[in-house]
C-alpha cells in the first residue's frame, strides 16, 4: 500500500476492509458485507469521519459502493485492480 500515496486513516480502512471481505483473485471475484458502519466499528474511526475516508478512497479509484437490495446500506468493494493488496495484508 506504500505506492497508493493514502493517508494513515486510508491505509488503516483499507486494511480493515480487506481483511474482512472475501477476495478470490482467479475468479477474479468478491464478496463483501462490509458498510462504512462496520468500517468505523473494526478501526475504532467515528462514522462521520469513516464516510470521509472512505469518499476518499473512492475519489482514488480504490474501492466504490453498492446498494445491493435498495435498502440504503452501501456495501464498499474493493475495485478489481487492487486485489493484490490482499496478499499485502495478510
């Protein structure tokens, strides 16, 4: 994550994120269920600054958000590009 320029909040998000979604790099898949809610409980960030970060992240082209049955929660993704980071992490 060195060469993605991400402040210390990002890095801590973005590792939080990837360590609690399911990645599958030859299927070239994920699945996630994770919302900025969950993000801002694993890293102790509070809600309102989570949204922030993670707007940046996708500001960055790193991961993006989808309602996935309407109901207003926002799944956040990791964009494919970056799967790789999976492997950093661990």
């Amino acid at each position: 994550m060195k060469n993605l320029n991400l402040t210390q909040l990002e890095t801590t998000t973005l590792t939080e994120l990837i360590n609690n979604i399911d990645i599958d790099i030859t299927e070239d898949s994920i699945f996630s269920c994770v919302d900025a809610n969950d993000l801002s409980k694993f890293t102790g960030i509070a809600i309102n600054k989570m949204r922030g970060v993670v707007g940046s992240l996708i500001k960055k082209g790193i991961v993006y958000l989808v309602d996935e049955d309407g109901d207003g929660t926002e799944i956040v993704y990791l964009e494919n590009k970056y799967f790789y980071l999976s492997n950093e992490s661990k």
